[in-house]
C-alpha cells in the first residue's frame, strides 16, 4: 500500500514539473525535492524519470481501460483522445522528448500488438502484417502528438471525427483507385 502511494505522489510530482517545462529540463533531483522523499526512495520504485512518464501513462489510463467495450481501433482512440486532451500540457511535453526511452516509442509499442493482432485478421494472407500495424501504431502516435502540439484548441470529440474522414476518406480512395486499376487490367487482357 505504501509503494502505490509514493508512487502516485512521484506520479502527481511529475506530471506537476512536465506541465511547466520540458522532460529534458526535470531532474530526478527536481522530482525527489518537490516530493519530499530521497533518491533511493525514487530508486527504489522507478529506474529513471522516463519509466516514471510511462506508469503514469499505464496507472491513469492504459490499466484502467474497459477492453470489454472495445470492438475497434475508435473505441480505444476516443476515449484516449479525451485522456490526452484533460492532461494535455504534461503529454504535449512527453511526446516532445525524442530521446531513448521516449514516451512516443513507449505508446507506439504498447498499442502495436492490438494493432498486429486486428490485422492479422484483415491481412491473414500477408506476411507483412507486422509491418502494417507497425505503420499505423506510429503513425496514430504523430497524429496524436501533432494535435496536442499544433490544434489542442480542437475538442476530442472533433479530433477524432476529423482521424475518421481522414481514414475512411483515404480508403475510399485507395478502393476506388484499385477498381480503376482492376477495370484496365481487364481491358488490357481482352
């Protein structure tokens, strides 16, 4: 009981100095002085500060997430759009760091196998499957992290209404380009 509540103080610590300046700004020391606790302590229950970026991630969301109700890739993302969106000050400045142990490789990683997983069943005759959801895993992270650097003024709501028209129109495209191109085959063949 009292790792979680030092490791939910360290977490509130955090997301407090992320919120007001970038990752590479905050030291642990900066971490352990504003939480009142010592080195070891914070040692103790994270191995650096970027572990500590990517719990709050798992303990505040990812955890916590009713993967009952998730039928599709907009059930996860709406109601992520709407958790990044109430704490968009600390992730806009956890997306922006780009080092090792980023939180963007972290997210892209934690979302990829539902992702590998959801295409395997479209794509179950290609082997490239892998890399599909690897494709879409990253770029779901630049999108988010373009939106909460660029536009946070748009609400969730909107945010993910305007990911669908870009997803749904770019299929309709791509469907309809690959009729055309079916159409002259068979006109090539005859």
């Amino acid at each position: 009981m009292e790792a979680n509540l030092t490791e939910k103080a360290l977490a509130k610590t955090m997301k407090h100095l992320l919120s007001q300046k970038p990752l590479c700004k905050i030291s642990i020391k900066d971490i352990t002085s504003e939480c009142q606790i010592n080195r070891k302590t914070y040692y103790y229950h994270f191995r650096d500060k970027y572990e500590l970026v990517n719990w709050i991630f798992l303990d505040e969301f990812y955890n916590y997430l009713d993967y009952n109700n998730i039928s599709n890739v907009w059930d996860f993302l709406e109601p992520l759009s709407v958790y990044f969106y109430e704490n968009k000050k600390y992730y806009r400045n956890a997306f922006a760091y780009k080092g090792q142990n980023s939180f963007s490789s972290f997210f892209a990683e934690l979302i990829e196998p539902p992702l590998k997983q959801h295409f395997e069943e479209v794509f179950a005759q290609n082997e490239f499957y892998g890399l599909y959801a690897d494709y879409v895993s990253f770029g779901i992270v630049l999108v988010f992290e373009r939106w909460l650097k660029d536009h946070d003024y748009i609400e969730p709501e909107k945010f993910v209404e305007i990911m669908k028209n870009a997803v749904f129109g770019l299929a309709e495209k791509v469907l309809s380009e690959k009729e055309d191109l079916s159409v002259l085959k068979s006109k090539d063949e005859k």
